[in-house]
C-alpha cells in the first residue's frame, strides 16, 4: 500500500495583497506546474516495519526551511523526506523554483524528521542541519550540510560534515536548535529526542536521571574551533543503546 502525504510540499500557499474587505483572498493557490515545486513525501506502508503498528512515528512526517541559500536575495525552499530523498528548491524569480538537489549535494537516504538552517561556521552562508530518526537504528546519524557558495549558475553546493564538526548523533532525533546557552559568543546545540522505546509500558521502573534514557535530549557545547561536545557530565554514560535497551 503506498500512501503520499503531500501537505503544504505538493503545493505551495503565497501571500497575495488585500488592502480592503471583500478583495480576493489572501492566498493564493499555486499548483506545481506554476511553480516547480512537485515535492511529495511519498510513504510505502507493509505489515512488518513500516506501520504505525510497528513504527509509532511513520505519519510524524518530516520538516521544511526557508533560507536564502545562494545570498540572491530570494527565499530558497528545502524540504525534509522520509522515505524519498529530500530536495532543494531554488527560488529563480516570479515564484518560479528549481529542483537543484543532486547539483547542490544535498540528496538524502535517511528518515529526516526535521531540518534546522543555521550559519555553522560564520560565512555568511546558511548550512543545513538534518535531524534523522526512523525505525533503522544502522541509519541513524544527524546530517550536516555545509554551504561552501554559489557557482556560477548560482546554485549552492553543499558538503556534509557532521562528524567532522562532532554532532553526527545518532539518536532517534526529531529536530534541533542552535543557541549560545553558555553566553560566550558562539552558538551551541540542542538536539530533541523522542525514542521507540522497548521496555514494557505496562511494568513500573524508576525515573532515569542520569542520561541513560534513549528519548533523554543532547545538549552540545561549541567550542569555538569548529567542533562540539556533548556537555552533558563526564560521568553519565555515553552508550545510550546497550545501557537502556
């Protein structure tokens, strides 16, 4: 069975002027054929992982920013897949857009649950941080692609380096957000969680409170050379896997 959740990605909503009451709407609907945005986050369902029996999160969908990815000065669109690769969408003008994904390097194969635009290394160009989750524990692990600026066509490309940076987690993430939580000029991370758990619900245990705990959120602290570390303390565990499951 396949069922294609669409949402606001198979068709996008623009804003429109209405300076009195009883002018035309306020939006305006413009299918993919005006606009040239066609993406669909296509689901494949089955009877032995891809269920929400069996996978509580598979309709949690995935996320989309809005960023000016080449400095054109008009908003660029990227969109989230699960099961489909996710895209980029070049803003040409006239709300016209351009499916540059493969050109700019930001294809994926990975369930990404959400998409964070931030300026990691202070270029003056927007980087994506992907957050990644799905039933496959094996495919796990938070993208980041680095904006390295526009060719001359003016597309972007891209380089991932979220292990180079140190903030591949690889936990069941949902999304993320950057902030400087210590006040020292750079911005640091914070990565939200929200786990399959396997214990029995129905079986009382203890609260975890030392980090152990799969859904357990991850804090990571710029350092101000490139790299982040967990800034959770040094003596909780760091294999959340095998200390839980």
């Amino acid at each position: 069975m396949t069922a294609r959740v669409t949402g606001a990605a198979a068709l996008v909503l623009f804003v429109t002027a209405c300076q009195m009451t009883g002018a035309p709407p306020l939006f305006e609907l413009r299918p993919p054929g005006r606009t040239g945005v066609a993406f669909a986050n296509t689901l494949r369902e089955d009877d032995s992982v891809y269920n929400v029996i069996d996978f509580d999160y598979l309709y949690n969908g995935g996320g989309v920013a809005i960023a000016d990815v080449n400095n054109d000065g008009l908003l660029d669109i990227y969109f989230a897949g699960n099961m489909v690769s996710s895209r980029l969408y070049l803003n040409r003008g006239h709300f016209r857009f351009q499916d540059v994904t493969e050109a700019a390097g930001v294809g994926t194969h990975v369930w990404v649950s959400g998409v964070t635009v931030v300026d990691i290394n202070q270029d003056g160009l927007p980087d994506l941080y992907l957050s990644v989750g799905g039933p496959d524990s094996t495919r796990r692990g938070n993208l980041l692609f680095v904006n390295q600026g526009p060719d001359k066509n003016g597309t972007p490309r891209f380089v991932e380096e979220a292990r180079r940076f140190g903030i591949a987690d690889s936990g069941y993430n949902t999304h993320a957000a950057f902030l400087d939580y210590d006040r020292d000029g750079d911005l640091d991370l914070y990565v939200l969680r929200n786990a399959l758990e396997s214990h029995n619900r129905n079986r009382i245990r203890p609260k975890v409170g030392d980090g152990q705990a799969p859904s357990t959120d991850r804090l990571y602290r710029n350092n101000g050379d490139g790299t982040f570390t967990d800034a959770r303390p040094a003596s909780w565990p760091r294999d959340t896997a095998s200390a839980w499951r």
